[in-house]
C-alpha cells in the first residue's frame, strides 16, 4: 500500500483546511497539494509546498531584462524566449518540495542530482518497513543485446516464474534476518544502523526533495526520457504531469524546446544545411563517426 492510514488522513485533514493567503498561488497547483499519486508497487510522489507561478518567471525577467522585454510583450512569448535562449535564473524563482517514496536503487540515481535539498528517512532511528518493489511481469525482461544499459523483452514462462520467486524469496528471508537481528526477546538486538545492510536495493525508503525548477527541468530531461531506466522514468513522468498544471507556460517551453527539441553539433547543422541545398550527404562526407551519423539519421528520421 502506497499511504499508510495515518499519512492519508494527515493529507486529508490539509486538505480539509484551507487558508487565506497574499502569495502567489497556482490554481493548477492546488489541487496537487498534498495528495499522493502511487507510483510503482508501494511508491508515491506527493507536493509538500510550491513556491512561484508562471508570473514568477516573468517578474524576475523582466527586473533583469527591464526595457529589454517589451519586445516580447506577452508571458508566454517571455518564457519561450527565455527557454529558447538558455536564461535559466528566471526558473530558478520557482521551487518545489516532494514527499517521495522509491525503492533504494531509484533513489541511488535520482541522488545523482545534486542542485535539490534532501532530507531522507533514517534507518539508523527507524526501522524500514517489510515493502519491496517487486516488478510488474511485462517489466521483468531480459538484458537488451544492442544496449547494455538497458532491458530487451519480457522474460516469459518458467523463467520468468523462477526470477520472481527468487525476488519475492530473497527479500522476504533478508527482511525476516533484519528483523530477528534488531530484536528478538532475550537478545541485546543489533543497532538498527548495522542490521539494515542486510536489506536488499529493492526496499522502499522516503525522502523529501526540494529544487528549482531550472534544476527540476534538468531532472525531467533526463529521467523522463526514453533512455532513462523505467524506474525513475514513472516518477519523472508523475511530476511531469504535475509540473505541467503548476507553470503551464513554462512546462510547454520545456516540452518543446528540451524534451521535444533537439542541440545540434557544427558538422550535423553543416550535413544538414547541405541536404536542404540537395547534396546527398552520407556518414563519410559528414565528419562525423559512425555513431554520430547513427544518431543524426534517427533524429531526422519520424522515430526521432
Ligand atoms: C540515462 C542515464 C545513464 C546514466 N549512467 C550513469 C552511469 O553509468 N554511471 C554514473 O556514475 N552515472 C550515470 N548517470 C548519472 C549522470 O552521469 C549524472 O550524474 C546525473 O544525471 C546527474 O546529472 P547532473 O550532474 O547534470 O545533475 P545535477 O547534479 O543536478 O547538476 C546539474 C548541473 O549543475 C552543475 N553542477 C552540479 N554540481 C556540480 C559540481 N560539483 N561541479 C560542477 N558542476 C556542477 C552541472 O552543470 C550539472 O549539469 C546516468 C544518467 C542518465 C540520465
């Protein structure tokens, strides 16, 4: 279960009790306040707190740019330009505070991400709760042969049944061990900050996150990408939906010119200037390796 009673009812009662306030508010926004959408077997992503609007980005715009902005005189237009040009200041003017709840290698790649405040559960005060991320069958596939950092087809059959015994298995004696380890009557008990390096990465843990939204943008490029293992991809893809009811101006900006846009290197704008003149350009007139022309043709290609 995703929420235990006690935190679905402490998100009710929040939600219970609305106030009045003079700051800036995102209509989109509220009605993300506190709740927690699940994620993967046990996890979630709820908002804590935002702060900053779509005008927000603008406002710290147009204090830097002055004059300089009346060029572009509606919101929408600034923040495209903003995006466009990468002025990334005016976004760091909003922020964002996550509850999340991941498994333990989820967390050691979203970690990765330095430029957000983290405040996680401490398994040397508390004791992990028995939750495991055990993967959906579709999802339980076979090491990929063109990638190796990435998975191929489902495995199926009688492997498919061994693999996830072994999963479900492995976790359930690792935690039964951790939890004989901290207590069992007549015994002095094992410190919690030593038994819990039994517990296997599939665990679940929580943290509080809070970034940016410029460092947040970063996050998504990268996490809610294709390429991204679908771990983090889901959580990346929850906040996305939220991020997109919070600053919808600057999510669409985000969408068109990082997630759906792409930076090109001298050589491939050369090739591609001379394809538009009619030149048939091949790999090795491009200058470029194989692996760049490789994904230069994929970029241009409907897939890309
Ligand atoms: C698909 C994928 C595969 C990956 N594979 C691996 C892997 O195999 N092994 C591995 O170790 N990692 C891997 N990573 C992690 C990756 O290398 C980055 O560490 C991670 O994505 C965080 O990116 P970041 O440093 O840009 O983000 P952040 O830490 O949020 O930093 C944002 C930006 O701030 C600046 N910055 C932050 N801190 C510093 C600093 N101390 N010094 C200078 N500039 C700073 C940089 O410009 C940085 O881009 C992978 C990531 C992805 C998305």
């Amino acid at each position: 279960m995703p929420l235990t009673p006690e935190q679905q009812e402490e998100i009710d009662a929040l939600r219970a009790t609305p106030r009045q306030t003079l700051r800036a508010v995102s209509e989109g926004m509220e009605k993300h306040l506190y709740t927690a959408y699940p994620v993967l077997d046990h996890g979630f992503v709820r908002v804590i707190d935002y702060m900053g609007d779509d005008n927000a980005i603008t406002q710290a715009a147009r204090v830097s740019y002055g004059k300089g902005t009346k060029s572009v005189s509606n919101d929408e237009g600034l923040i495209r330009y903003l995006m466009r040009h990468w002025h990334s200041t005016p976004f760091e003017m909003c922020e964002i505070k996550l509850h999340v709840k991941l498994p333990v290698f989820v967390a050691r790649q979203w970690i990765r991400h330095r430029t957000a405040n983290v405040n996680e559960y401490s398994a040397r005060y508390s004791i992990l709760d028995r939750e495991f991320y055990i993967p959906q069958p579709e999802q339980l596939a076979a090491q990929s042969v063109i990638n190796n950092q990435g998975r191929g087809e489902a495995l199926s059959g009688e492997e498919a049944a061994r693999v996830l015994e072994y999963l479900k298995s492995d976790a359930a004696r690792c935690y039964d061990h951790y939890e004989e380890m901290i207590g069992q009557e007549g015994q002095q008990g094992l410190a919690r900050e030593l038994a819990r390096m039994n517990l296997p990465a599939n665990i679940y843990t929580q943290w509080y996150w809070k970034v940016d939204l410029h460092n947040l943008f970063h996050f998504l490029r990268l996490r809610a990408d294709s390429h991204a293992q679908y771990e983090i991809r889901v959580y990346a893809e929850e906040i996305c939906r939220i991020v997109a009811d919070w600053v919808p101006f600057a999510y669409a900006a985000f969408e068109d010119y990082r997630m759906g846009g792409a930076t090109l290197s001298a050589r491939a704008l050369d090739a591609l200037r001379r394809m538009l003149a009619g030149e048939t350009v091949t790999q090795e007139t491009s200058g470029m390796s194989k692996g760049e022309w490789r994904e230069f043709e994929t970029l241009l290609s409907a897939k890309g």
